[in-house]
C-alpha cells in the first residue's frame, strides 16, 4: 500500500512540475494580429474649398443634441404618403394627453373576455396551436 501512495505522489509531482516548464504546446509562436493587414496610409482630401462661416451666420449644425442624435441613426425623418395621410386625419396631438389618462373620467375601452383569456393562456412552443376563421 505504500508503495502505491509513493508512486502516486510522485507522478503527480512531476505533472505539477512539468506544468511549470518553458517548452510545450503554450509557448509556441503565434501571429501578430496586427501585422495581418497592412494599414492604409492617410490621403489628404482633394477638395480645401471650405470657407469659414460668415460670422453672425447660423451654425451647419444647429438643431437639439436629440434631433441630431436621431438623424445620425435613422437619416432624416421621411414619411410616405399613407403615414403623412394618417398624421393628417389624426390631427395634432394634445400636449397634457400624459397627465390625463389615470383621470377617471377618460373613457377606456373594455377589453373584453378573449383578450383576459389570450394574456392568461399558458405558454407553450406553438405545436398544438389552432385557428378558427368564423364563417
């Protein structure tokens, strides 16, 4: 029995050591990940026609940080024809319309029983589900 613990003990000694060794599978070589591709030189742009602005001219970039913020993401704000139809029809919104809604004397709508049973339902994958087209 002892001489099993002996031989464990010392296998798994040289393993420690040998972790502990220069040479191996970890200190090999690897490729200098920026010398993968080459960096493009910086061109000088062609055209210094710029002029400085006229001084008391508005700034280029006048507007709201937000607005701004929102043209850089979504590029300027162009409707189609339906949406520009709808906006119309609907009309301007009311500015207090926020600290009206938990007024109680706005009108809600009622949603009903089959919208309770559709939030309630129980979540599942799909496989069992069905449609039922009236008529």
């Amino acid at each position: 029995m002892p001489a099993y613990k002996t031989a464990i003990l010392l296998v798994s000694a040289s393993a420690m050591l040998g972790a502990c060794g220069g040479s191996g599978i970890f200190n090999r070589d690897r490729p200098d990940e920026f010398a993968v591709q080459r960096q493009a030189p910086l061109v000088v742009p062609p055209d210094f026609t710029l002029t400085p602005p006229a001084p008391g001219a508005p700034r280029a970039s006048e507007g709201a940080a937000s607005e701004q913020a929102l043209e850089a993401l979504f590029g300027p704000a162009e409707r189609s024809e339906i949406e520009t139809s709808a906006l119309d029809r609907a009309g301007p919104a009311d500015p207090g319309i926020r600290s009206q809604v938990g007024d109680p004397d706005t009108n809600t709508v009622a949603k009903g029983r089959v919208t309770r049973d559709i939030i309630a339902a129980p979540e599942g994958d799909g496989a069992a589900a069905q449609a039922l087209i009236p008529g």
